[in-house]
C-alpha cells in the first residue's frame, strides 16, 4: 500500500500482515480495537497500528476462543477477568457444542431421510410395506409412481409426508384408506345416488384421506376419479372392491364438483386458488 511504513516483526506488524498472518479480517481487528478487547501497543508517526508480539499472543488466543464457538464477551472475561474460572466456561461451551453437534446430526438424518423420499418414495422396507398395506401390494409401486409423477409439485408434497412418517403412522393411513373403501363399497350396496348428502361425505372423505399423501382440491379429485374409471390398475382395484365401483364413485365426484360450481368436464389438475 501507498505510504505504508515498511516494518519489520521487531518493530511490530501493521494490521494487514497480522491479518494475513492469523487468518482474520481487518474489519475485526479494527473492530476488536474499537472494543478494547485487543489493542495495537504501538502507532507509527503516521498513525497507523503496530501489533507486538504479547499483541499477537492475545490474538491468537482470541481466535481460538472464537472458533470454539464464545462471544467475544466471555473471551474478554476469560482473557481479563482473573477470577474467571476458565476451564468451568470451556466445559459449558463444550456442552453447547456438543449439543449442537447432536442437533447437525439429527438434521442429517433427516436431509437423508428426505432424500431417500424425493427418489424413493416410501420408507419402508418390502417387508413393512406388504405387512401394512396387504398382500395385494405391488412394491414397485412407488417405484413406477416415482418416474411417473416424480417432477411434479404433489410428489414432492407426498415425498415430504414420507420422510417424517413412522411405520405406525403409515398404518394408520392403510387403516383409513380401508375403511373408506368398506364405506364406499357399503353405501354402492346401500344405492347412495350421486348429488346427495351421503355421497357428497363420501366424496369430501376421500379428500380428507387422501390429504395423507398432498393436499387434494376438488379438480383435482375429479381427475383422479376419472383416473380411477380409465386406468386399468385402478379400475380393477376398486372394481375388486364391488363391480363398477370406479365408475359409481366417478359419478359422486362430478356431482359433488357440479354443487361448486366445477365443470368436470373441463377440470384440470391443479390447486385451488
């Protein structure tokens, strides 16, 4: 620099050689300055600091405090207060880092698990899966949903559900699934009509359940339940359930859309607004 005294570590360094030397801002050095936490013993004619040798000493203390985490505050007690009881302040900063410690490893785990959702899907093992969700189940399923769905806003919503769900938590959701198609397979039985109040619960549980995997706007149920008619896998699942039962739950759908002013034939997949 311009009008910089050349100096030598006999004479004391300038602020930018004990920054370069320490690894360590001069905004910091000059702010650690303006607090008196550490303090150039010397000034040049022209004013500017000159670091001695006990000045680089406290530095080098301070910068290992502060990378272990203490306030500049508690380093200016343990440097300056005598009766400070300096290993008592190390041990409490050491269970603060091991507590944090203990919290970037949970947040690990849980980017891992997250991941593993974003590409998986389901969490569980084929083991888990065939026991909560019934021999029926295909364990490609998340699989093939994964590259038919997977750039969508609703795979990402389902994959952040899985990530956090417990093994108990996805019986409880196999458990509702089970019992709404009872529901539904009684009230075909029971010769519920599209349009009436017994089917329009029926249609506004299965958002509810359905909720489980990403939220379900009315739309977008009556896409699925024109999926549910038109898609062979699904068809003959819940025509397994009782014979045109796609085509019967299809209709309560559109129903229910029609009483809110939803155009099934024109619906299209996406969000309420």
């Amino acid at each position: 620099m311009s009008g910089m005294p050349d100096t030598t570590d006999a004479e004391g360094l300038t602020v930018g050689q004990v920054s370069a030397r320490l690894d360590v801002t001069v905004r910091a050095l000059h702010h650690w300055d303006e607090i008196g936490l550490a303090r150039p013993s010397l000034r040049t004619p022209a004013g500017y600091r000159l670091y001695t040798v006990p000045d680089l000493g406290r530095l080098h203390r301070i910068v290992v405090y502060r990378e272990l985490g203490l306030g500049l505050d508690k380093i200016r007690a343990v440097l300056d207060d005598s009766a400070k009881d300096v290993p008592a302040a190390l041990r409490a900063q050491r269970a603060q880092i091991a507590a944090r410690i203990d919290r970037l490893r949970q947040l690990g785990t849980g980017l891992d698990r997250m991941i593993d959702a974003h590409e998986h899907g389901l969490l569980l093992t084929i083991e888990q899966q065939a026991a909560i969700f019934g021999p029926g189940w295909n364990p490609d399923g998340p699989v093939q949903a994964r590259q038919r769905y997977g750039d969508t806003t609703q795979w990402r919503q389902y994959a952040e559900r899985s990530a956090s769900r417990t093994p108990e938590e996805w019986q409880a959701v196999a458990d509702d699934v089970a019992r709404l198609e009872r529901a539904l397979g009684e009230a075909m039985d029971a010769g519920v009509t599209p349009g009436t109040p017994e089917a329009n619960h029926l249609v506004d549980r299965h958002r509810e359940v359905f909720a489980s995997y990403f939220p379900l706007s009315r739309q977008m149920q009556v896409c699925l339940g024109r999926m549910y008619e038109g898609d062979p896998g699904f068809a003959a699942h819940h025509d397994a359930i009782r014979p045109g039962l796609a085509t019967w739950f299809r209709q309560l759908v559109d129903a229910a859309a029609r009483a809110h002013g939803i155009d099934p034939d024109t619906a299209t997949w996406e969000e309420d607004r």
